[in-house]
C-alpha cells in the first residue's frame, strides 16, 4: 500500500487545518448537541481534511529516460483550450496553446512538460480573474518558462493563477537543464497552466480530456533540420 505524499507547500497547511478541525470538534462534544448535529460535524470535517489532503497531494510519478519529443501534461486537470494562437510575446507566430485547468479536486503539483534547458524564466504580476476564462492566460498574475529542447525546438509553459489562488511557486531559473517529468512547482487553489507548442506538433489530447501529470503526453513534436 502507498503513502500518500504530501507536497512541502502543502505540509504546513495540512498541519494548520488538522489543528482547527480538531480544536473545532472538541467544542461541539464539550457543549450539548444533539448525536445527529455531532455526526454530521465530524461527517463534514473528515471530508474538509480529505479534500486539503487531495489538494496538497504530491503523486508519486516519474518517467525513465528522456523521452525527447513528447511534451508531458505539466499537471493534472481538464483540457479546456487546444487552438492555434498567434504568440505575440515571445514567438511572434503561430502557435498551438493547449490549457489545462486545476479544480480545487486535483493535485495542484506542476511538473516539466519536455527535456531541455530553460533559456527564460518570468514572474508577471497581474490580476486574478477565473483560470477559466481565456483573458486568465495573459491578464493574471503568471509565470513565463521558454524551454529550449535539444532537437525539436522551444515551448513557452505558463503557470497561472486564478480567482483564489494568489500564490505561483516555481522551483526553476533560467540556465538549468532539466527532464521531463521533474518538479516544477505549485499553484496554491484554483489555477491553470498554458503550454505553447510548435505549430507542427501532432495533439495527443482532446477537448474537455481530463489529464495527469508524469502520465498523459499531451504533444508529439516534429524534430528540427539542424
């Protein structure tokens, strides 16, 4: 049987909401109520413990080797946008976007979608509308990560938050090398990550796909003339 992993952004918070729910409980059996108001008290705090534990869950997924060419969902979550875009910030061309948005019911672990080296990192402040919504994608509070692939050219992978979630935690810089699959980072609730592909690139995914990170692939990329 597993362990269910924790992620180090989550523990203190895990922590903090055992502390209440606990203290919480201790009042409602030291002051008079009913056996059925008591049941459905502790009913509901097991499920609030049960969904923070869900929520800070850290999956216990990696992939072997590098895997060059295929673009891994950097999170779990729901597909809710595969379209061409024009990406006017960093390509200045066509592009595909495929957007994947977390629920408060999903592990909100992000991961490295390609193996490569990071040759742009940003943290843009912005606003906090509904990860959902298309404006989400340039007008909220995200991150910007170029990843260079070794032969099948650059992705832009964008961390954003959304109406709740007020808190992008990003593990890499601009310079590193990294794999496929490895930690990325965490979006505190509610949030979305954009990936920007190659407009080339064979889609693996379809709309409204519900997907998990380290075991989805979401792209298969053309390699590049050298």
């Amino acid at each position: 049987m597993k362990l269910l992993r924790i992620h180090k952004e989550g523990k203190s918070a895990v922590i903090k909401i055992g502390i209440v729910l606990i203290i919480f409980n201790v009042i409602f059996f030291i002051l008079p109520s009913g056996k059925i108001f008591t049941s459905i008290q502790v009913s509901l705090s097991i499920l609030l413990y049960a969904m923070a534990l869900n929520f800070y869950r850290h999956p216990n997924r990696t992939y072997k080797g590098d895997l060059h060419g295929l673009v891994n969902a950097p999170t779990d979550g729901k597909v809710v946008v595969i379209e061409k875009v024009f990406e006017k910030e960093f390509f200045h061309d066509e592009r595909i976007q495929i957007s994947i948005f977390m629920s408060f019911f999903n592990a909100h672990s992000n991961w490295i979608p390609v193996t490569g080296k990071i040759t742009h990192f940003s943290h843009v402040e912005g606003n906090f509308h509904a990860a959902y919504l298309p404006k989400s994608s340039h007008e909220n509070e995200h991150t910007n990560i170029l990843i260079e692939t070794p032969d099948h050219g650059t992705i832009l992978t964008k961390q954003i938050a959304g109406a709740v979630a007020r808190r992008v935690v990003t593990y890499v810089k601009e310079g590193d090398e990294v794999h496929i699959g490895s930690p990325l980072g965490f979006i505190k609730l509610g949030s979305r990550m954009d990936i920007f592909l190659p407009p080339d690139s064979e889609i693996l995914v379809e709309l409204g796909e519900e997907v998990h990170a380290n075991v989805t692939f979401l792209a298969r990329l053309s390699q590049k003339e050298r």
